[in-house]
C-alpha cells in the first residue's frame, strides 16, 4: 500500500467561533498517559450509491469540525507546561490537522479487513507534526467511492469514552447541520485533583497497576484479530456464572495467554483492566466529563491458579477487583497515587513507548458499549470501526463487532505464541 495513497492537501480547521485562551489544567489520569502518544483509529464508509461529488464533502467535514471545537476547544490547542513544568494543554486555537488523501488503485474491499498494523496506521493516519497536535484527521478517498476516516487523538488529552464524544459530535453537525442535538463537555479537570498531600494507604498500592517501564521486546511480535460471535459470548457468560461480557472474555483471553506463553505456574501473571471513575468518583463526574477518567486496577494470581481455575472463578477475580472501585475512598486514593507516580518533564508527552510489557503481563482495554458505530456523518455508519494499529507486546483491545453483534479481541503478543492462543480461544468456546 505503500505507494497507493497519495495526500492531496494537508490544513489546520480552527474553531467557528472565539474560545478561551488559556492554559488547561491536566489532572494526575491525564499525566500518566502523558507518554503513550496519539491513539490511532480507523473507520470505513460504503458510498452506497450516493455521487462521487457529494460523498465525505470535505468542505462540509471542515465546517462542521470547526463548530464542533468550539465546544471541544481544548482539541485544537496544543501541548505545553506550566510555570511549573507540569505539562498542560495550551489552548490557543491554532485547529487540528485535517488531511485529504485519495487511494486511486484501492477498493475499500482491498483494505477493510485488514488487522491493525504500522502499514495501516501509515497509509491511513495522518502524520503528526508537530507532536504537540491534539486532533489529526485523514479522509482517504477509495476508487471504489468509499472513504477511509484515520483519526489520531493523543491520550494525554482524553479517554476513550471522551473521544467518542467529539465524533458523535462532529459527525452530528456535519449530518443535521445547525439542528445538531450537541451535549456541551466538562474541561474542569480539577475535579480530578489529587490531595494535598497525596495520601494512599499501604493495602491499596495492591490494586492499582504500577506505571512500568515499557522495554524492547526480545523476539518479534505478532498481531492478530480474533471474532467471538454473539452466541459465543452467550456461551461464554453462561460459562463464567453469568458474568459481564467483558469479565467474561477478559479471563478466557488472560486464560489462553498465560498457558500460550508457556509460563511457570509459580509465577505471578498480571492483568491491568480499565475502570471508568465518572460515576465512582464522589460527588460522580458530570455525565459529559472530557478527559481521561480512568483508572488501571491490577489483577494477580499464580499463572498455574489462573491457568487451572474454572474460567468462572478467574472472571471472578476480575470482577471482585472492579467491585472494589465503588469504594468512594479508594478512588481517590487511585488519584493520590497516579498525582505521585506522573511525571512533569515535557518530553514524556512527546515520547510514545510502543515496546512490550513483561511476559507475564497483560494490559486488557475495553471499548465494549462505546458509540463506536455512532460516526454517521451523514453517508450512513461506519461499516468497520477499529484500532489502526496495536504494537505494544501485552496489549488487548475489545471491541464491538458493530451490527453482528459479537466482540473483536485485537491482541499483540509475542510471535511464538499466537498461533497457540488462536487455538485455545476457540477450543475453550
């Protein structure tokens, strides 16, 4: 693919309409991702019919962006420090970057199934430069009349679940206009303020998964997408005592993985798991909390306890560890902790770590019950939506199989032990 897209333009939209000029204070959740870098995202569009000069106008896409960032205002600065050399987002309105690509020899059928990977990441992101940009969008035109939308957001900045929010709204007012139905964002992140001082008890150290120092992986790894249907995670939750999709899935994968790698049964394996805080935190953040509320609970046990439980019991483990995020005092204590651990030097957010976690480790995220299919710019939704590339070694998205139903796990894990897995996760379903 490396020669089949070609850029024809490359702009920065800016806001419609004045915004604050300020610096945006970041809270402890914000500052520990600091270093992962942008998220890369990809969707697919179907033309279905509609003329070549209508489709993904890229006049209207600018126009409606430009009024969805007013709201979203802070995805238009740019990344900075404080006087005190904590980093912030300097919001100044200088816009997002808004790439028109046009894959002349490509059919969306060429592409779409594709697994996330370098190659689709830089055929159909747009490079970032400079690294300090919030927001980049690619619209790649197909020959075919179909459109690749590469979005790259950087998590220093938001979540996932915030991140969805600025496409239903961007992709709202390109559909309905000035008639759009727009939920306004909450950029109060002091909400999220650590204590002064930071206080986190001894015992809750245990739940929270320590920020690791991500190294080269020592062989190659290997990316791969595996579809579990609807009535396979029917099964699935039946299975594990009619637990939640994602406890569900979340310990078969962990699971498969400890027995795929092969590891000693005395050693300890480890999850991370995401845990939305909007709701756990007290008082509850607002409903349309805009940045990143998440926290990284750590789930452990002997990988031969893991590898011999009933899948049940280890979706139990995961779920008691969940559970115990509804403790009000404990969240804050999650604050206190990432407020301790974040760094402050500038450099880390714009350093992004891709490399590998111990083996004995993996990093589970979810995007189960997001609006990833809600993106209907007014040509309809999204045939396929998805990560554009997952190199970190440990890592494992789920995600919504759209209309279908089911549930993609998108694993990068070492090379060696992907075949295995593929097996075990369809021999135990």
């Amino acid at each position: 693919m490396d020669s089949e897209v070609q850029v024809l333009e490359s702009s920065f939209v800016s806001p419609s309409e004045p915004t604050p000029t300020e610096g945006l204070w970041l809270s402890p959740l914000d500052l520990v991702l600091a270093n992962r870098g942008h998220t890369p995202t990809i969707y697919f569009y179907s033309s279905n019919g509609v003329a070549a000069a209508d489709f993904f106008d890229v006049a209207r896409l600018k126009e409606a962006m430009a009024k969805a960032l007013v709201a979203f205002y802070p995805l238009a600065g740019r990344l900075g420090v404080d006087s005190d050399g904590r980093i912030e987002i300097s919001c100044n309105g200088e816009g997002a970057l808004f790439v028109v690509a046009r894959a002349a020899h490509l059919t969306i059928g060429d592409v779409k199934d594709l697994k996330p990977s370098p190659e689709l990441r830089r055929q159909f992101v747009p490079r970032i430069e400079p690294s300090s940009v919030l927001l980049a969008v690619q619209v790649t035109f197909f020959k075919c009349g179909g459109v690749a939308l590469g979005t790259a957001l950087h998590h220093v900045a938001i979540d996932a679940s915030s991140a969805f929010h600025f496409f239903q709204t961007w992709s709202a007012y390109s559909r309905d206009d000035d008639r759009a139905a727009v939920e306004l964002p909450c950029h109060d992140r002091t909400l999220l303020r650590a204590r002064s001082p930071p206080t986190v008890h001894p015992d809750a150290l245990t739940m929270f998964y320590p920020v690791k120092v991500i190294t080269d992986p020592l062989g190659p790894l290997a990316g791969e997408v595996f579809t579990i249907s609807r009535d396979q995670v029917a099964s699935l939750k039946r299975l594990c005592g009619g637990a939640s999709t994602f406890c569900a899935v979340s310990a078969l994968v962990w699971q498969c993985v400890c027995i795929a790698r092969r590891l000693p049964p005395d050693s300890e394996a480890r999850i991370a798991i995401p845990a939305n805080i909007r709701r756990r935190v007290k008082p509850p953040l607002p409903d349309r909390y805009f940045g990143n509320a998440v926290v990284r609970l750590g789930v452990t046990g002997a990988a031969g306890d893991i590898v011999s439980e009933e899948l049940g019991s280890v979706a139990g483990r995961i779920r008691r560890a969940i559970g115990r995020m509804d403790d009000g005092d404990v969240v804050r204590a999650a604050i206190d902790y990432y407020e301790m651990v974040a760094g402050k030097d500038d450099d880390r957010a714009r350093r992004s770590t891709p490399g590998t976690l111990p083996e004995t480790e993996l990093q589970i995220t979810s995007w189960l019950g997001m609006p990833m299919y809600d993106a209907d710019f007014g040509w309809g939704k999204p045939l396929v939506m998805s990560r554009a590339e997952s190199t970190r070694g440990g890592s494992v998205h789920l995600m919504s199989d759209g209309p279908a139903g089911g549930v993609r796990v998108l694993v990068c894990i070492e090379a060696p032990s992907i075949k295995e897995l593929e097996r075990l996760l369809y021999a135990k379903i």
